[in-house]
C-alpha cells in the first residue's frame, strides 16, 4: 500500500489561473481526474485523498514546483497547499496558507 498523504490546494483569483498555467498539462490531467478538483470564477480547490505524495513523482514535482514559482515571483500571492501524511507529526504547508484561510486542525477518532 505505502505511505499515504492527503493534500488541499487553494490558490485565489489571478493566482489560481498562473498555477494552472504553468502547470504541465499531464498533471493539471492527473489532478483533475484523481482528486477533487473545483474552478471557479475565484478560486481552485484541489483536494487529494489517499496518494502517495513522494519528490520525485513527476505531479509532486510540478505542482510544488509551480507553487514555489508562484510565490518566488510573488511572495503574497493567494495560493497555499497543506499535506498531512500518516504521522502525527508529518505536515507540510506550501506557498501561503493563512492567505487562503487553509489551515489544520486535531481531532480524536475512535476506529
């Protein structure tokens, strides 16, 4: 099975037509085919249940890739990713989360 993650990607207004953009096409694909993937007239939600999200996988590699693009050229644009792995305490944030209201939260569930 490997190791598991969940993602959520928001990027706002112009920023979320940069990503998809410069964004490979075979990934903007596998993205939209594989997670659920909302455009609207404000904004791009994708958010990605059970993947194995590893560097080297060539959409990890794209997607964070474009958001370290967006946010180098500009350090305020609305876009932020977070990915929650298996751990506890594997979590990464992307771009700018708190400009997109993303953010995580602990819960207790009984299995």
């Amino acid at each position: 099975m490997g190791y598991r993650s969940e993602l959520k990607l928001i990027a706002l207004g112009d920023t979320a037509i940069k990503f998809l953009m410069l964004l490979d096409g075979e990934s903007r694909k596998t993205l939209e085919e594989g997670a659920e993937f909302t455009l609207t007239d404000t904004e791009l939600y994708i958010h990605i249940r059970d993947w194995k999200w590893y560097d080297g996988y060539t959409v990890v590699d794209d997607v964070n890739h474009t958001i370290w693009e967006i946010t180098h050229d500009n350090p305020d644009a609305e876009i932020g990713m977070i990915r929650v792995g298996e751990e506890t305490t594997d979590v990464e944030e992307y771009g700018n989360v708190g400009l997109v209201n993303l953010y995580t939260e602990t819960s207790i569930a009984r299995y």
